[in-house]
C-alpha cells in the first residue's frame, strides 16, 4: 500500500454568515494618500503594485489628500453628491414601486453610487458605457430623465424600448449609454470591440465597461483583456468589486487568492485597485486611465473595492447568506456621507444644505414617478402598439414583414 496523504477539496467561505457578528479585521486598507501615482505612459510592468494596493484620497477627516487628489472644485463636487444623492433617492422609490406590485423587477446601487456618478464626471459625455445593472448612476450623472427610465421599468406605453427588456435593463444610444445584458460578461468584449473601431475609424471616443467581480470568473472577461492588451484598445474595464454575488462572496470568484485588479497583469494591462467608496479616488482613477486611452497608450483595469449594501436584486435575500448588518461595519463607510463630510471640511456645505439637495432629490423623484405612472404600470395593459414588434429590426422593413403587420390589422 502507498502511504499517501487523502486529497481533499477546499471550498471558499466566508467568514461571517447569518447570525456571526461582521469580521473584516483581516482586510488590509491602506491609509489615504500613501498610493503612488505614475505617469499615464508607465510601463504595466513598472506599476504592478498598484494592483495590490489601495488608491485613497479622503482620509478620516474628509480632507484630500496626496498624489490621487483630483483638486475638483467644489461645484463640481457639489454636482457629483448632488447625483449620488438623487440616485439614491430613485433606487428607494423604484425598490417601493417593485414591492408595491407595480413593476416585476429591480436592482439598488445603494453603497456603490460613486463607482457610476463619479466615472461619469471624470468620462465626457460622447464617450460609451456598457454598464452593468447597477451603474444607473451613469444616466443620471448624464441628465437622462428619470420618467424615461422609469417608464422602462413599469414597461409602459412610453417604455422607450418598447417592452423588448427587463426592467432596469435601459439603453440610450443618445446618451451613450449601451444595453445592459443580464449576462454581464458580455458588455466586456463589446467595450473592447466598440473601442477598437472607434480607434480603427480615427474617432477620438473612448468607452468603458463595467461588471462585477464573479464576472472576472467567466470566459468574457478573458478575451475582453486579450484584445484590450494586443490591440491597446482604448477603453476603461471596470471591475466592481462589492464583496458579493447574488449569493456567493467573491472568493468563489477568486477573491481570496489575489486582487482582481491583478488579473490584468498577466495580459499586460495597467491595473489599479481604488476605494469604491471614494469619489475623489474613483474620479482620479478614471481620469488617469482616460487620459491614458486618448493618448493611444491602450486600456486599464481597474478594480472598484466596495460593498453591496442591499440585495443583489429584489429577488434576493441577503439575510439568508451574510450578517444583517455586514454592510454597516464595511469599514470604507458611505460614498454620500464621505463626500458631504469633504465639502463640510471645505465650507462649502453643511447640515442644512445637504437635507435641501436630499429633500429636493426625493421630491423630483416623486414628480417623475407620478408622471411616469399616468402611462401605465405592471399588468395595468397601457402597453406600445403591438405593430411596434415590426419596428427597429431592418433599416428598411422587407415585404414579408408589411405584409404581416397589414394582417394584424395594426
């Protein structure tokens, strides 16, 4: 007989669940500032311990500092909370419509409002996103119409894509702003291939992608960062990292081995690791990697290190696998309360003010929400024409096609 250890299997968990208190004792965080910043032509190579550490900019105090500080003046900054604090107050309205019966289905960005609104602000408005479902924030940040979005969601008769997709799932070509997929992996390839032709074309449009961190586990995300590393695509991959899936933590993804920003370094591709919760930090980022793209030096990788506070969707019971109250003990804090806490520290905001601009946010909301009802909600049969069935699919609608429409009588 062969004296031979018994293999076994090791299964990720993680290390608090229903019922344990919160642990992340054993996260490392580095303190705000201390992160190098290259230059936008640094060498991948030269720069692979930013995929291990931590872009930070707002420290305890809420005062920027070191080399990441964007320097934002403070209306742009108000503007940025501004929409956080409207993108908030849209998830809570819709979470209610969805639990009221009035749409089927919805999805909260709650915690992770910055990675969208500040990416927007650092972007210009021509370039292309190819968002997962939780980077509403992005439309909003682009001044996009709360009724437009809602009616998506009720799938009404002024549902602007005409009922073809699950609530959530907006698309806006206008606003650059392309088609969520359910399958996240896929927005990945797409960014890229959209990037490639705009560089092929010799536009000066770059775009940017967003999943989240099991995506990185997937086929998609592969070829995605081949491409974007040979053929220096210019596109931002953003891989949010909000510690769970709809119901597996990210070390089934591979979180507890490395940084999902290193996966970018075996392709070669710039990586940085940033605090999600940060807006600074986010902005700073994007922006170092948008001035990397539109200078034909290629694409970035960065890992958004946050925490989803809510459900994955409203499908999903958070209770059932991680501590109630996990998110509260996250500890890089609220991206809404860190920034107010910033333009405090600056005297260009205060108590007052903040609970006007969340006042005024809630009741925009609702005067979209009112409007947006009066065409219809779930199973209220205020619905598009059904002859809209035969629009949007050919250029020019072929024979066979008139030929059906006239027979449906529509």
């Amino acid at each position: 007989m062969r004296n031979r250890t018994k293999l076994s299997l090791r299964v990720p968990q993680p290390k608090a669940r229903p019922g344990d208190t919160p642990d992340f004792t054993g996260m490392r965080i580095l303190d705000a500032g201390v992160t190098p910043r290259p230059e936008i032509d640094a060498r991948p190579h030269d720069m692979m311990d930013l995929a291990f550490g931590l872009v930070r900019v707002l420290d305890k105090t809420g005062k920027a500092v070191g080399p990441w500080d964007p320097k934002l003046d403070a209306d742009t900054l108000r503007r940025g909370l501004k929409t956080m604090l409207l993108t908030r107050a849209f998830d809570d309205r819709m979470f209610r419509a969805q639990r009221q019966g009035k749409t089927s289905f919805y999805m909260k960005s709650t915690g992770e409002e910055a990675v969208a609104v500040a990416a927007a602000h650092a972007l210009d408005r021509d370039d292309m996103c190819f968002p997962s479902y939780r980077q509403q924030g992005l439309l909003i940040a682009r001044d996009y119409p709360l009724v437009d979005m809602m009616n998506q969601i009720y799938s009404n008769e002024r549902d602007p894509i005409k009922g073809r997709q699950l609530p959530i799932m907006y698309s806006s070509k206008a606003f650059g702003f392309f088609t969520i997929s359910g399958n996240l992996g896929t927005q990945f390839p797409q960014a890229v291939g959209w990037a490639m032709a705009s560089a092929y074309k010799g536009d000066d449009r770059i775009a940017a992608s967003w999943v989240g961190d099991g995506t990185t586990a997937e086929g998609d995300f592969h070829y995605a960062c081949t491409f974007a590393a040979v053929y220096r695509a210019p596109v931002i991959l953003n891989v949010v990292n909000n510690q769970w899936a709809i119901s597996s933590f990210a070390g089934i993804a591979g979180g507890d081995e490395s940084t999902f920003a290193s996966k970018g370094i075996g392709y070669g591709l710039p990586a940085l690791r940033v605090d999600g919760n940060d807006f600074l930090a986010v902005y700073a980022a994007t922006q170092w990697a948008v001035e990397r793209a539109r200078a034909n030096l290629g694409a970035t990788l960065i890992e958004h290190f946050t925490y989803r506070a809510e459900g994955h969707s409203t499908s999903d019971d958070p209770s059932r696998y991680r501590p109630a109250d996990e998110g509260k003990a996250w500890p890089l804090g609220d991206p809404v309360e860190r920034l107010k806490q910033h333009l405090i520290a600056l005297g260009e905001w205060d108590g007052k003010r903040h609970d006007a601009a969340n006042a005024e946010a809630v009741e925009q909301v609702a005067a979209a929400n009112k409007e947006a009802m009066s065409h219809g909600t779930l199973g209220e049969n205020k619905l598009h024409s059904a002859s809209t069935m035969f629009e949007d699919v050919y250029k020019d609608m072929p024979e066979h096609l008139r030929r059906q429409r006239q027979q449906m009588g529509v």
